[in-house]
C-alpha cells in the first residue's frame, strides 16, 4: 500500500486513486517528459478545498508544495503541486477533489532563465548557474 503525503501531512486515507506518469514515453526519445501526477482525493468534509480557512490542510493547499508517494520504503514519485481543483459535487454525491503535480522537471520549466553570456565554460558549471538561477 503506497503512502501519499502532501507538505509532509499524510493524506492517504483521502487519495481514491492515483495516476503517475514518469520517464520517457515513445520508444525514440532522446529527452524525458515532465513527470505528472494527478490525485483523486475524498473531499466530503471540504478538506482538500483551497478557500476552506477551517480545513488542516488550509496551509499546504498551495502552488509549489511538496507531494511525495512512497512504498515500502521506496519513494515512487516526489513532486510539486501545480493545481488544486476541488469538485462541487451534487447533493448526496461525493465530493472529489484533483490535485495534479509536477516533478522537478516540470518546476524548472515554469522559470524564464536569463544567464549573461558564458565563454569557455564547462556543462557542469553552466547546469549549475541554471539550476541555481530557477530554483
């Protein structure tokens, strides 16, 4: 059983499902794809809703916060939250909510990097500068 934690509070008990996708997708491909992960999450007493100030979560609902799933000691996916959506849901239905995620692949291209020219470097020392730029 895989444990799912969101800002470092484990919220297992309210993921209905997972879907992960990481790594590269086409045979070919010389560049991994961002890795995404989208939750599905029981939202009936408004836990996972981002306006809901009465919620213990009110604090980690938010852009950027660390998602981790693990199993058995192993962890399987670690990422960032991008979006949080809540569903309304009908009377006398559940309420779901999505929360989908990026790896840190998908957080470096959020960032517009701006580097003033470099001559005569090496690849380890310019992937430095860019990773210290954006993150």
């Amino acid at each position: 059983m895989a444990t799912f934690t969101l800002d470092g509070i484990d919220i297992t008990a309210y993921v209905e499902s997972a879907s992960v996708t990481l790594g590269m997708n086409a045979p070919m491909q010389h560049v991994a794809d961002v890795g995404v992960c989208t939750l599905i999450c029981k939202n009936d007493d408004r836990r996972f809703s981002p306006n809901n100030t009465a919620s213990p979560l009110y604090s980690s609902l938010l852009p950027n916060k660390v998602i981790t799933i693990a199993e058995a000691g192993v962890t399987l996916f670690r990422g960032f939250v991008r979006s949080i959506q809540p569903d309304a849901g009908r009377y006398m239905e559940t309420q779901r909510c999505v929360i989908e995620c990026t790896d840190m692949l998908g957080r470096l291209q959020d960032y517009l990097i701006s580097l003033p020219l470099q001559q005569s470097q090496k690849a380890g020392y310019l992937l430095k500068m860019i990773t210290s730029a954006a993150l």
